[in-house]
C-alpha cells in the first residue's frame, strides 16, 4: 500500500437523456466493424426512433495493422467530429477490440468540453475513453453494449437495458445483479467507475488514467485474459496504490478466461484482503445480456442482495 492519498471519487456531471428523433453517431474508436454488424445495429437503433448516423471512418481498416478501424488520425477525427457536432445527443461505440489508447492523445479535449455534454456508450476497449472522459471533461458515461456488437444485436435484456437508460433513465436506477453472489458480503456506497481490467492496468501512469478508485465503486470485467494475466493486472494496480480507499467492487463477466472456479481464486485472493463488498456475476462486460452501468454516477452497492441502487438517474 502506498502513503498516497488521492481525492476520493466525486459524482460526474450527466448529460442529457436521449428523446425520439434524436441523432446518435455511431463510431469506431478500436476495432474493425464487420459492415454487416454495423448494418443490423444501425436498424435495431432505428427501431428506437433514433437516428444514428455512421461515422464517415466506421468501416476503414488500417492499411498495416489489422486489428484497428482505420487510421489513428482518422479513428480520432470521426469521434472528435460527432463529439463536437451540435446535432449529435449521443456517441455510441461500433466495437471494442484495440486501439482506444492510440485515439485519446489526438483528440482535442478542449474543443470537446466546449461541445457540451453527451452521451458517450461503449465497454471493453472503451475504458479508455471513459477515464479520459472522466478525467478531461469530468462526465458521466455509460458502460454497455456497443452497436455492433454481437451480444447487442442477438439478446433482448441488453438492448432493454441500455435503451431504458438512455430513454427513461429514472427507470433504471435499480440494476440487478445475481442475488447471493457475494464473493465478500456487505453494503457500500461509491462513484461508479472501472471497466476491463486489462485497459484499467495498462492505463496507470497516463495523463488520462484517474490517480485511485479511493471512494468508488469499482466495476471489473475482462474477455479472454487467463487467471494469471487477471492477477498481474490485478496486483499491478494493488501495488500502484490503486485501489486504496476503494468502497467496493462489482465483478461482472469473465468471458474465456478459463474455467471460473479459477478465475473466483484469483478474484478473492487479491480482491479480498481490501476488506469491502465484492459482488459478483453482476451481469455487465462481454456476456450476453450484459447490463449498462453509468461510471460517475453515486450508487449503493448491497453485496448480499446483488442490487445497485443509483442515488439519481444516469441521465438529465
């Protein structure tokens, strides 16, 4: 433990909830988009009354490195562009993937605080964006599904989710995780922020990344990462001093990373010495049905219970 003690978390400032007709933009910060994803996710959004409009870069491929959408420089623009464009209300991630880290340096952070604020929707990769956007213009965002993600796409409690926080927000001040899943028991009260795991490890030591989780409510998930590769980035940010003064912890989805018996080890064995409420199976990351969680927003976590009960809704 270090002898550091950063301001606890304090809530963040939320943006304006969405209203039919309203235009989202739809951007590839990380990964390549599949067109035919894109497509599916473009409809379901319309079916929402919305009216989401590509980014002009959302298809591209970087023409060296296969695993990003496109350039950085123009990954950068087409999430700058939509930030800053007055007719946009919201910005909604195509995928996750990689490629987020190389984005948040380009990016022009005081002509998006001028923008105003919005609404920023995306998880995995994303994490990245939510400590900048947290860090940089100090506002709420929601971690859930992404628009052409295969979970969104083919499960209905996903899409109800994130479309009842965006829509009618008050209605979703209760998130329910799996009642009983308390990998340490108790009730604890927090800001809500994380993320993937592996992002939120990578992301110590940059301008972008929040000093601690001192008095949050920490939201953990990964996808494909093995039980060691969890408990290096766990004890990486256990020995950067992280997570000291953290209130509690949310362990949401662990897809393919091995069987989960081993993956629960890992978890309660660096998890549990902090002495807080950790929840698991809570129901948001990579699995299907995966819940929208606002990061920046003060909330009760109940352990025992396996509920979230937010002081005030995501959105305006």
């Amino acid at each position: 433990m270090t002898d550091r003690a950063p301001h606890p978390q304090a809530p963040l400032r939320r943006p304006p909830r969405l209203a039919p007709g309203a235009r989202v933009a739809v951007v590839a910060p990380s990964g390549p988009v599949p067109e035919e994803r894109l497509e599916a996710g473009l409809d379901v959004l319309r079916g929402w009354d919305l009216d989401p409009v590509a980014a002009p870069h959302v298809l591209d491929r970087h023409p060296r490195f296969p695993y990003l959408a496109g350039t950085d420089a123009d990954r950068a623009a087409d999430l700058q562009r939509a930030w800053c464009d007055p007719s946009v209300a919201a910005v909604l991630c195509a995928r996750g993937g990689y490629g987020a880290q190389r984005v948040v340096d380009l990016l022009d952070w005081e002509a998006m605080r001028a923008a105003g604020p919005k609404v920023l929707v995306g998880f995995s990769d994303v994490t990245a964006l939510h400590e900048a956007f947290a860090t940089r213009l100090g506002l709420v965002t929601l971690h859930g599904p992404m628009a052409a993600g295969v979970d969104f796409l083919k499960n209905a409690r996903a899409q109800d989710h994130l479309r009842a926080t965006l829509f009618a927000p008050e209605t979703a001040r209760v998130i329910a995780g799996t009642p009983g899943g308390a990998l340490v028991p108790g009730r604890a009260r927090g800001v809500l922020l994380g993320g993937c795991l592996s992002l939120l490890s990578a992301d110590l030591g940059t301008p972008y990344a929040r000093p601690s989780a001192r008095g949050g409510l920490l939201c953990l998930e990964d996808v494909g990462e093995q039980p060691y590769r969890l408990d290096r980035s766990l004890t990486q940010l256990l020995r950067a001093g992280w997570l000291d003064g953290v209130r509690g912890v949310l362990l949401g989805s662990w897809e393919e990373c091995g069987p989960y018996e081993r993956v629960r080890d890992v978890l309660a064995d660096r998890l549990g010495p902090l002495g807080v409420p950790v929840a698991e199976e809570f129901g948001f990351g990579h699995g299907a049905g995966a819940l929208t969680v606002p990061f920046g927003v003060a909330a009760e976590l109940d352990a025992d219970a396996g509920t979230l009960t937010l002081d005030e809704p995501a959105l305006l």
